[in-house]
C-alpha cells in the first residue's frame, strides 16, 4: 500500500522543528505543514509579522517563512488537532540530558518523546507515519512502535527515523543542499513516502535508507565523530602553545591529506551548542549500559578534553592577569556558541564567565545577537551564586565600545565576523594598560593587534 502525504504536522517549534519543517512547507507547496508546540510565547513568535522576531535565528529563514507562512505552512498550540489530522507526524521535541534519577548527567531524558507518543496514540483516528526527527538513543523506535499499538486506537502506526543533521547558523543551505538525508524504517512503502517529499528538492543518490537502528545510532555517531575532530584538533592546540607550533598551521597541513579533510580542525574554546555533549553523553551511556566499558571511555575522553578546554582558556586569563583578576572588568565578545545564531546552549562562553566570576572579576558581555535575559538565564542555570550576585557581577551591552572600555582584558568567545572589523585603535585607547586580548577563536590578526599595543594570546599559537 502506497501513502500519499497531503498534511504534515511536526511537534515542536524549536532550532530544529522550525527550520526544518519551513523548508518542507517552501520545497512542497502542495502538502500542508503545520508545526505545533506547546509553548504558545514560541508560536506568538513563529507567527509575529516582524520576521525580525521569529524565535530562531537563522541566515535565510525569513525568506523561507514569509513566502510560506499562511499558504501552506502553519504555526500552532493546538497539538492534538494537527496530529488528528496529519497524514505524517514529525517528532522534533527536546531530547536533554537526564538530569534526575537513573542515568542523571549522562542519559537523554526521553519523557517529551513519550508525551507525543501517547498523545499521537490517544488522538489518532487514522493510520499514520510517525517520523523520529529528535535526535534519539538506538533502539527508542521499539518503546514508541510499544507506546503507539498499546494505547492507540487499532489504527496503523508506521514509524521511521530521521535524524537531522543541520548545523546552526547554516541551518537552510544544510537543509535546502543536504550532505545526506538518512531515512530509516521497517516498513518500504512509509519509507518511499518519506523519500518522495525529500526527492522534491534533493538527489535521489543522496537520500539513503538503513534500518531503523542503524538511522538511529548514525546521528549519535556523526555527532559524536564531529566532536571527536574538534577535540582532537584543541588536545593539540595546547601542544602547540608548548613548542612554538601554530595549530591553524597544523590544522591545515593535516586536513590537505585528503583521508583527513579540512573540515572541523578549527581549534577553539571548546565546542558548545546543545548536541554535541548531550549525544556523546547518552553514547557513552548507551555503551555502559550494554557493559562496553573501553567503548565508553573513549568517547568519554571527547567531553573531558572540552571540558580542559575551556578551563585552561579561563586560567590562562587569570594567570596572565598577574594571578588575580578580582574587581578586574573582562570584556566577553559573544555569548552565542557559534556566529550567526542566537542559540548559547552549552556555549564556551557561559562556563568561561563563569570560572572567572568565581575569581571575583567583573565581566562585560556584548553579543550581537543574544539578548539580555538569556545570558542571565544562562548564569542563573548553573546556580553557581545567586541571581542578584549575577546581575551584580557580570554586566551586558549593547554596544561593543562600551563592553571594553576600561576592561583589563577582552576574552573572544565567538567567531562572530563582525569583531573583525572593529576599530581596534579605538577599542585599545579606551583600555587599561597593559590591554590584554584573549582570543578563544583565532579570529583576530595577531601583527596588527600587536602592531597597536596590545598584548595577544590565542589558542594553540
Ligand atoms: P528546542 O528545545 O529548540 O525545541 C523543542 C521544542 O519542543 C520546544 O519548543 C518545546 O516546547 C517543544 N515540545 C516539547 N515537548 C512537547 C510536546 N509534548 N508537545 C509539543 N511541543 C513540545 O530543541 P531543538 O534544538 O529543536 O532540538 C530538537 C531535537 O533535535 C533534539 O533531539 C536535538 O538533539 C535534535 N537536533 C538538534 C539540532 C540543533 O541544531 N539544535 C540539530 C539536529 C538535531
Ligand atoms: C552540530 C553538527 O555539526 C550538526 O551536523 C548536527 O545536526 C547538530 O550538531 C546537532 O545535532 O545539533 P551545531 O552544534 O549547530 O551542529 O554546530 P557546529 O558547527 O557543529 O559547531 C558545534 C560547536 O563546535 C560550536 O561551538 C563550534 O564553534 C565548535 N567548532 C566547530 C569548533 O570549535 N571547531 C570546529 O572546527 C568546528
């Protein structure tokens, strides 16, 4: 039996759900696409005409979403409506990890999974497609094929997965020209309906089928490979900074062998995002759990290496700063995990701050795109001191001159393009001396932040 999809819905507005779900509604203008999430302040903002205003950013979604929106691509709360209707359902809800009970700090909590699952069972009066578009742990498509014939209605439930593999800040060229697409499932006729809605827009010979725990296990195993590169490429970058090597040397004199590639060799801070430490997390979960001890401790080393990562970046600052940075105003630009987004999930910058407010210093934040409250919220998560002791102690701005006026140092945090181009001289004139710049993204030009007084430090130089 062959499906015809003429209605889409996607549960959960997020980084992923929005971006991605936009697109399909753009590439097929024939299938309705209604994407739904319970936080109605987030749908407010998926339908604000100000595009300026949509709840993601992300370089070309406006353009997406304003010729979509209204035509055949929908934002709603009502959750149990757009599932009764949907001849396919995407999953794309949050997967953190667990932070209670068993599993706690290493396994992905699962209950919002669970929460579509017996919502789509319960509301469902037809058969569906149900899609993993979460990132998921091998073998969740059991518990919600379980979840879905135990408490539906006797209706068919055909269930696939499709993990994401989009990166943020580049979400709609990933999306729009995708590497790959990876569908996995049981059954071949769901399966083909799922191939037909991606072959709309990408090369047959890039969407490729697998079973369902293969599909399921390669996101975990792309990410975590990912940042497996990155941690790699910053163990080095400490090596470098010992004997006079330059990692972006390194880095590209490895990434020309072509076995190696250049990709992902761009030593840093330390990766953040919401993915990459949450995924490796539940893979060495996932490995303990099947006694995989050596599995396990491997990938293990990935998140120990980010974590050094960013500890040396802040107790370097602090050494250089004489062994004392207390009262001492640092200027922090970016608090975004990468450039061109908004998202500071799990971002360098917030541990950064962080360490060095343990110090007692005075930190002074500008980003061009993260918003007050959210840094705050940010602070205020890791419950290091109180909120008041936050706000009195880190300070946020909108303009980048203020942030470093007067500061002791200035810590770049994110690769935003923009620091580039600042007038460094003026910046320099405004600092207390001797004007110290700590450079978490080698972004900056050492000869001519020299070239103006300032004393440069950069990761892996
Ligand atoms: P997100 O937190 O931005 O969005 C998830 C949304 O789901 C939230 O708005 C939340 O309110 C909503 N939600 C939760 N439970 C719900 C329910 N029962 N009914 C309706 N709405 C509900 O998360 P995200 O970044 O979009 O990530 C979603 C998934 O995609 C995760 O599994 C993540 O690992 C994966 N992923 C993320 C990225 C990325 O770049 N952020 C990339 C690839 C894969
Ligand atoms: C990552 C993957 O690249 C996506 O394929 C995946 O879909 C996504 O995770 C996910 O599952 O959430 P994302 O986290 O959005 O995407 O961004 P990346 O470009 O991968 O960067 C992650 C972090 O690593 C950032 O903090 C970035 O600055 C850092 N990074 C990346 C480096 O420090 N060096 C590099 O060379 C590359």
């Amino acid at each position: 039996m062959s499906f015809e999809v003429k209605k889409i819905c996607c549960i959960g507005a997020g980084y992923v759900g929005g971006p991605t779900m936009s697109v399909v509604a753009h590439q097929c203008p024939d299938i309705e696409v209604t994407i739904v999430d319970v936080n109605s302040d987030r749908i407010a903002a998926w339908n604000n005409p100000d595009l300026s205003q949509l709840p993601v950013y992300e370089p070309g979604l406006d353009i997406i979403v304003e010729e979509a929106r209204g035509r055949n691509l929908f934002f709603s709360t009502d959750v149990s409506r757009a599932i009764a209707e949907a001849d396919m359902i995407f999953i794309s809800v949050n997967t953190p990890t667990k932070n209670y009970g068993k599993g706690k700090g290493m396994a992905a909590d699962l209950k919002f999974i669970e929460l579509c699952a017996r919502q789509i069972a319960e509301v469902a009066t037809s058969d569906k497609i149900v899609v993993e578009k979460s990132t998921l742990p091998v073998r969740t498509a059991a518990a919600l094929k379980s979840i879905l014939d135990n408490t539906g209605n006797g209706v068919n439930f055909h269930i696939l997965s499709n993990p994401e593999f989009l990166a943020e800040g580049t979400a709609i060229t990933d999306l729009l020209s995708p590497d790959r697409v990876l569908i996995g499932g049981e059954n071949a006729d769901a399966i083909e309906a799922l191939v037909n809605i991606y072959a709309r827009w990408v090369d047959r010979a890039k969407i490729l089928t697998t079973n369902l725990w293969s599909s399921e296990l390669s996101k975990l195993t792309a990410n975590a490979f990912l940042a497996q590169r990155v941690s790699s490429i910053n163990a080095i970058s400490e090596l470098c900074e010992k004997t006079g090597a330059n990692v972006d040397e390194v880095a590209k004199a490895i990434g020309m062998d072509s076995r190696i590639g250049p990709k992902f060799l761009k030593a840093s801070v330390g990766f953040g995002g919401s993915c990459f430490q949450k995924d490796i997390l539940n893979l060495v979960y996932i490995a303990r759990s099947y006694n995989l001890h050596e599995v396990a401790d491997y990938w293990d080393q990935v998140i120990i290496m980010n974590e050094h990562q960013k500890r040396r970046f802040a107790d370097n600052i602090i050494q250089t700063l004489y062994n004392t940075v207390s009262g001492k105003k640092i200027a922090v630009l970016g608090w975004a995990f990468k450039k061109d987004t908004n998202d500071t999930r799990e971002s360098a910058s917030i541990y950064v701050s962080d360490y060095l407010m343990n110090e007692q210093a005075q930190i002074a934040v500008y980003d061009p795109k993260v918003v007050t409250e959210r840094i705050y919220a940010d602070l205020d998560y890791l419950n290091t001191r109180s909120v008041d002791e936050n706000r009195a102690q880190l300070e946020v701005w909108k303009d980048p001159y203020e942030a470093c006026k007067d500061a002791h140092a200035i810590a770049i945090l994110t690769e935003w393009d923009e620091f580039k181009d600042y007038d460094w001289e003026r910046i320099k004139e405004n600092m207390k001396r001797p004007s110290f710049v700590f450079d978490g993204r080698k972004l900056l030009d050492r000869q001519k932040l020299e070239s103006l007084g300032f004393t440069y430090y950069a990761i892996g130089e």
